[in-house]
C-alpha cells in the first residue's frame, strides 16, 4: 500500500469505528466467559450447589466448574463468529462468498 492510503480521514474513522466496536464486543464476551467460568465455577460454586441439574442429579456448582464453562466457551466461538460476520457487512468489510 502507498502512503496516501492512509491519509483519507474517513477511511481511518470508519476503521477506528470498526476496531472500537470489535474491541467492545471482545470484552462482552470476554465478560461473560470470566463470570460463567470463574463467577460459577468457584465464586458462586456454594450456593448453584443447593441446586441439582434436572436429569442428572449433578450439584450446579459443580457441573458448571466441570462441564459448564466449557459449553458456554463454545458457544461464545460460534456467537463471536456470528456477530463478527454481521460487524463486518455493517462496516463494508465483509468477505465474499
């Protein structure tokens, strides 16, 4: 790329735009990662453990520090994905098909 690429003051708004609002929807899904993983698994494990997972007969405490933090990590993978395709045809950036 030439110099003049990066002179056009709209072009580096609309990307600050673009990294701003994927730096915010990392940090949502950071967030909610930490609190299901950390706040479910090992804060909260005590009282979730006064409640069993139907079927299973599990404490909640524990399944959440088990099994539950992982299934909530894969489904922020496929979230992310989903939200990033959608951030990225708002901003005109999307890959085509």
């Amino acid at each position: 790329m030439a110099v003049s690429d990066y002179d056009d003051p709209q072009e580096s708004e609309a990307g600050a735009a673009y990294w701003r609002a994927n730096v915010h929807l990392l940090l949502v899904l950071l967030s909610v990662w930490f609190a299901v993983s950390f706040g479910a698994g090992i804060l909260f494990v005590e009282p979730l453990n006064a409640y069993t997972l139907p079927g299973t007969g599990f404490p909640l405490g524990f399944w959440f520090a088990q099994q539950g933090s992982i299934y909530v990590f894969v489904a922020l993978i496929f979230i992310y994905v989903f939200l990033m395709n959608r951030m990225d045809k708002r901003f005109g950036v999307a890959e085509e098909e």
